[in-house]
DNA sequence: CTCAGTGTTCAGTG
DNA sequence: TCACTGAACACTGA
C-alpha cells in the first residue's frame, strides 16, 4: 500500500487524530521487530503525556515533534497505515458502508489514546513496518539519508537536469532510489516513466533536455495527484497504467488499447508499454 | 500448497 | 565510491 501519497494521507490521519493533543495512554504490542528492539515499556514511557506539536512526513517516513524528546518516526513497510475514526480511509472508500468498521483494527502494533478521546493506531500485517525514536528524526539515519521529497521539495528544473546527469543508473532503479527521491515507490515509478514516455532501462545520465524535462514534469505531477485525491485509487486518473498493471496478465492493454509488458528491474517487477517508451 | 509482493537493508561482486 | 544483484526480513491473501 504505502507509497508517499499513501504515507501523506497516513499523516492526514495521525494529524486530524492527534495534533496539539497529549497522548494519555496507550496499548503497545510487544514486537521487536516493529519497534527495533524497544520494549511495549519504553516505548510508553517515552510517549505518555506528550503534547503532539505537529505531525512530519519525508518520503515514506512519518515523524511527530512532541513537546519533549525523542521523538517517534513511523515506517509502514509494505503494509502498514494509521487509522484512527477521527479520519478513517476505510470509511471514506466506502461511502460509510464498510463491514470493515471493527476497532481497534487487526494488526495494530500502536494504539494511542489521546486527552480529547481521539484514538490513533498503526497497524502493520506484515512486520515489515518500524516504529523508532531519535533525537532529532530529520537529521538521523534513515531520514537524514533520503533525496528530495517531491511533493514538498521538488529540484527546479535545472538542478534536476544536474542530478540525472550524475546518475548512471537505469531510470527504474534510480527513482527507486530513496537517497534520489524519497516517496517514490514501485507503481510510481511505472507510472511516472510510462507518462514520460521514458524506457526504464534508459540510464539517467543519457536522457536528452526534453527527456529530462518531461521526467522532471511527470514526477511532480503524478505525484501531486495521487495525493490531491487522498491516494484513493478509485480516484487517479482513468488513462493512468495504474489501473492495468496488477496480476502480470499476458492480455494487459492500456486506456487506449497498447500492449502493457512486464519485466524485472531492480529486483521489481515493472509493467511498461514498449510501443511508447523510448 | 505455492508464491508474489506497493519496502528497506546489507553483503557481495565488478 | 559507484552500480547493481540477490537475499533476507515476515506473513498475508490470492
């Protein structure tokens, strides 16, 4: 699920849950893997009472600023989300009629309680998420390592043109890249090469100035969409290869009839349409 | 029962 | 150092 318009939602969520609130108590599973090593323990006595001053995003990482430190950074892996009924995305994709109404949710690794009666959860299925706490989460390792954020901090053109030309890697492998762009993950980075028109195995270096420039335009842009639409799939665009991708299906075709293949880059699967990427 | 998978990290190779 | 690959992590859901 999380790719960074995910992950900005998921912020949406711990936002309207808990901002300027104080974490009054709160239920922590004991998974080490989760918490990297912490126990239920710590990790409550680091968070209860604290004042949540606001909520942080880069890339696919989530951070709070509470009124003392550390602070707690949020990664969902694969499969992890905040949920919370002061904003819940289930509810929303539905329309309201949702069996899926049962609280807490399955696999919640971290339940806050919050001084007005909003409640925040982190679930996480496949314990490929992390809950960790640093000092100062921007300037720590993983946070402190990633590129760009491309929603909130996209290159101007011609530094973007810089950073390509630096980069020899295939374009597939460097927009997976978290230390080139953070947020960006495996559907995006299909989806950004397929509206740019751009072969995934291009290396970055050799792309002409108007290969460049759409690559600079597409990646802000469907990224700006996914998340003006809350990351909501029912909402992109319908000509979006989104929509064709899932399932490796030999019969895949695009919005406008054209062959989808699948190939493997970077240790990922990737669906493209040979007729219109160059 | 098998296996892919929307993510990250690390060891190993060239 | 860079570029890249493969494996490991963990476990659900198809």
């Amino acid at each position: 699920m999380p790719e960074l318009p995910e992950v900005e939602f998921g912020r949406k969520v711990a936002s309207a849950a808990g901002l300027g609130r104080v974490i009054r108590s709160l239920e922590v599973e004991a998974d080490e893997i989760v918490f990297c090593g912490d126990s239920p323990r710590s990790v409550k006595r680091r968070l209860k009472g604290a004042r949540v001053e606001a909520v942080h995003r880069k890339g696919k990482y989530i951070w709070f600023a509470l009124d003392r430190r550390p602070w707690p950074i949020f990664h969902f892996g694969m499969t992890g989300a905040f949920r919370s009924p002061a904003l819940d995305p289930l509810k929303l994709a539905s329309h309201g009629k949702q069996k899926d109404t049962i609280w807490p949710p399955r696999f919640a690794k971290i339940w806050m309680h919050f001084d007005d009666g909003n409640e925040l959860v982190m679930t996480n299925a496949r314990r490929l998420g992390r809950i960790r706490f640093a000092e100062d989460p921007r300037l720590s390792p993983p946070i402190a390592k990633l590129g760009f954020d491309p929603l909130l901090e996209m290159p101007r053109l011609p530094q973007f043109r810089r950073q390509l030309a630096a980069r020899k890697s295939q374009l597939k492998g460097l927009l997976l890249d978290q230390s080139f762009a953070a947020g960006v993950g495996n559907w995006i980075a299909d989806e950004v090469l397929y509206q740019a028109a751009l072969d995934p195995r291009r290396r970055a270096h050799e792309l002409d100035a108007d290969e460049q420039k759409r690559l600079h335009q597409k990646l802000r842009a469907v990224i700006q969409k996914a998340v003006e639409v809350d990351a909501r799939k029912d909402r992109f665009p319908r000509r979006w290869l989104f929509h064709r991708r899932w399932g490796k299906q030999s019969e895949a075709r695009t919005h406008d009839g054209e062959r989808v293949e699948f190939l493997e880059i970077a240790g990922r699967t990737t669906a493209w349409v040979p007729t219109r990427q160059r």
